[in-house]
C-alpha cells in the first residue's frame, strides 16, 4: 500500500473514507492512560516530595526536571525506533506495548518509598523510578502521537478522530486527578499508604487504557525491507528530529506554541495542590478545582470540533487560546481577594483547554502529510528514498511524534520546575507527613501569582508563536489529493 495515497481504511484521499467508531473508540482510550500518567505525577508528585518525604521544594523540583529531561533526551531516539519498527514489521504495535507493559509498573514504584527511610534515599528512589516510568511512557506516547497520520488522510477526519481522544484525555484527567487525591485522602494516618494505595488503582487503569490503544496500531503498512539504520544511541536519531525541526516551518511554529501552553498548563496542574491548601485553606478543594476545570472540558471538546470545521483548525485554536488567557488574567484577583470565586474563571479556562488540546493534534498530522508530500514531489518513487539524516520519506511520522512529545514534555516539566523556583524564592516552607507549619505571606502570594499571572503571560507567548502558523485547509487538501 502506498502511505503516500491512502490510509489502512481506505483509498480515497481527502474526506470520503471514514473511520470506523470501534476505531476511533480503541485509539480514544490510549488517552485514559497518557492523561492519566501526565496528570497525577504532576498533580500530587511535587507535594509528595515536599509534604510527606521532607525533601525541600527546590530538589524536589529538581527530580522531576531530571527525569523530564531524560524523556526529552530519549523521544528523538524513540521516534527513530518505531520508524524502524515499521519499515521492520509494518506496524507501531511492538514499542508501545512495552510502554503499556512497563509504565503501570514503573508508576507503582515511583509512590513506593518504604517508611522511615532517609529523605537522600527516597529522593534517589524516587527519581530513579519516575526515570523508568518516563521511558516507559515514551515508548507508548511517541508511536501513539503518530498514529492519526497514518489511520486517516481525511482534514476533517483527523479533528474527528482527535476530538474523541480528547474526550477521553479529560475523562482521564477528572478520573485521575479527582479521584487520585481522595483515594490518598482515605488514609489521613499514613499518608505514605494512602499514596501507594492511590498508584496501584491508578496502574490498573492506566494498563487498560494503553493496552487497548496499541491494538489500533495498523499493521501491514509498509512491505519495505529495513534500509540499514541507527542504533539505538546514535546521533542520527538527533540529526533526523533537528531535520524536521529545520525543514517543516509550520512545525516549528505549532511546537513552540502548544510547549508554552504545557508550560503554562504544566504550571497551574502543580500549582493547583498549593492552590488548594494554602489559598482556599482545604486540601480537599484540588478535588473541586479539577470538577471545575475537566466537567466543561467535557462539554465543549465536540463545540471546538464544530468551531473548526466552520472557521478552520488553527482559527478555532487562536480563539481557544485567547479565552484561556483572559481566564487566567481574571485569576490574578485571587492574590488580594482569595475565596471560591475563583472556581468560575477555572471553568471558563477548563472550555477553553478542551480546544487547547484537541485542535493542535488534530493539525499535527496534517502537518506530517503535508511534509511527506512535499518530499515526495522532489524525489523519484521508491523504499530507498531518504534524506541525508538516513531516515526514508515515508517514515518520519515517528521523528515528529518524538520530537512534538519531547517539547509537550519539556514544558510540562518546566512548568514544576518554575513553581519550585518560585516557591523557593518566596520563602515556601516545607514539611514531612505529620508536621503543621505555617507558610509567610509571600510564599501564598508566590503560589497565586504561579496560578494566574505567569500562565497568562506565557499564554500571549503562545498567541504571539501561533500567529507564524501558515498551513490551511487548502493546503492540507491539496498534498492528500
């Protein structure tokens, strides 16, 4: 089958073919664990660290910098693989079910710290764990992200199919989000049980999710014997992402667009534990603050779908943004007047995260055809053709899922890191399971500020970036046809 003409569903190459729902259903449900995996870690990790290991804010920051770090270095390589694996095999299944076998594991031992054990050796315990469960995550996340250019060609088709997976992504994240805190708050007198209780419930399902995912994989999509290719450590891997970095200006310009809205989100989801504690005085609130921000993500996913098929993708992702920035401007009140007021314009940020996630995935793939197009125009048909990194034009789909998940990552990560930085600068105090401290003015004042002000201006960044987006629907049509 030509990867160039047609999808594994069909053959026709602009809208007629449409995807069958069990498709779309199986491939949705792989979010019910990468939302998962994305939202608990950086919901509970840091206030793990701080607030029941007695590691300073700081270091704790530091741990899940690092292992971000390493799945910003290994994506690149992962991408490189599942090329491999499909010029190989014909298919994406083989790295992501060992994602979907590892990371469930991985997740377990990150919350695993026994009792009484030195904070130097938990903290080295749980970088080395969260390192494995990264990796693990990695090898799912990058095949899976290149998946909807290879299942459908369809413009249209694509916001279909990515709408349903943001569905999911939100039910995931009012799942694990919600329902993570209260199994942890089941067990006030050992916190540290309540926090393994909570990670193996919430393997379990992340294992379901990842593992119906990777039967949606297509097989047989290539019959290409492998051209002879990297090692798993070699810098072609590198060469081949900075190619589609250097090659592909509408990538460049969506990439760095959803990194500072991770970032920015990747901010408010650590923050919103402190939020809850130290602005709203429950900790139990974090639980409402999510029921906020996922019930009219739920809601208004299908009404982005029905805004972009009216105005266009990246139009209806500009308006998205914009109303996500204004929500965060209105939350900067929260500094001098702090109450539960604060829950609506969390809802109004929560519509608007919906088409924040579902429109640039859903332009990712267009973005992948359009560049594979393009090279095909200027090099004669065959299974040999490949540019000078190595890596043949019909199989660089999995080059940019590594590199797309690679920045998401770099900027939810930085999103810790910059509350960490800014809860050290404001004097933040922290404490171990059991002991009741008292936290300065500023510290409180540094945690509103960290959910309101900074991830409205790292969301004009992104409106600034995204106005370099220049690929239409015409064109995206055109390189299908």
């Amino acid at each position: 089958m030509d990867s160039r003409s047609s999808s594994s569903f069909g053959n026709d190459p602009v809208e007629h073919t449409r995807l069958p729902r069990r498709v779309v259903a199986r491939y949705a449900t792989g979010s019910l664990g990468t939302g998962g995996f994305a939202t608990l870690p950086g919901l509970v990790l840091v206030y793990y660290l701080t607030d029941s290991l007695g590691v300073a804010a700081l270091l704790a920051g530091v741990i899940v910098t690092l292992a971000k770090l390493w799945d910003v270095i290994i994506d690149p390589v992962i991408g490189g693989l599942s090329d491999r694996a499909l010029a190989r095999s014909g298919t994406r299944r083989g790295p992501m079910l060992i994602g979907a076998i590892g990371l469930p594991i991985a997740f377990v031992l990150t919350f695993a710290v026994p009792a009484g054990l030195p904070v130097a050796a938990s903290t080295l315990w749980v970088l080395v764990a969260f390192i494995a469960a990264a990796t693990f995550f990695s090898l799912f996340q990058v095949p899976y992200i290149a998946l909807p250019a290879e299942l459908t060609s369809g413009y249209q088709e694509r916001t279909r199919l990515l709408t349903w997976r943001v569905v999911v992504l939100t039910l995931a994240i009012l799942l694990f989000g919600a329902g993570g805190p209260e199994l942890r708050g089941l067990f006030p007198a050992d916190p540290l049980l309540g926090y393994l209780v909570m990670a193996i419930i919430a393997a379990v399902v992340l294992a379901i999710g990842l593992l119906v995912a990777t039967s949606v994989a297509p097989r047989g999509l290539s019959s290409i014997s492998p051209h002879p290719r990297p090692g798993v450590l070699s810098m072609e891997h590198y060469r081949a992402g900075l190619a589609v970095l250097r090659e592909s200006q509408p990538f460049r310009a969506l990439l760095l667009t959803f990194m500072l809205q991770g970032l920015a989100t990747g901010l408010m989801l650590a923050g919103a534990q402190f939020v809850a504690t130290w602005v709203l005085r429950d900790e139990g609130a974090v639980t409402v603050l999510f029921l906020s921000l996922i019930a009219p993500a739920l809601v208004f996913a299908p009404v982005w779908r029905r805004i972009a098929d009216r105005l266009g993708k990246e139009r209806a992702f500009r308006l998205a943004s914009l109303v996500f920035l204004i929500a965060t401007l209105v939350l900067v009140g929260m500094t001098w007047a702090p109450g539960w007021w604060i829950v609506a314009p969390v809802a109004v940020a929560g519509a608007a995260y919906a088409g924040m996630q579902s429109l640039p995935l859903a332009m990712l793939p267009d973005v992948i055809s359009v560049d594979r197009e393009r090279f095909a125009e200027i090099t004669p048909p065959g299974p040999w053709n490949a540019r000078p990194t190595g890596i043949p034009v019909e199989s660089r789909a999995g080059v940019f899922g590594g590199v797309w998940t690679a920045g998401e990552t770099a900027g939810m990560a930085l999103g810790a890191t910059v509350l960490t930085l800014v809860l050290a600068l404001s004097g933040y105090v922290e404490s171990s399971a059991g002991m009741s401290v008292t936290q300065p003015a500023q510290a409180i004042a540094g945690i509103s500020l960290s959910f309101s002000l900074l991830p409205a201006a790292l969301m004009f960044l992104s409106l600034v970036t995204l106005r370099r987006y220049r690929l239409r629907e015409h064109d995206v049509r055109g390189a299908a046809a």
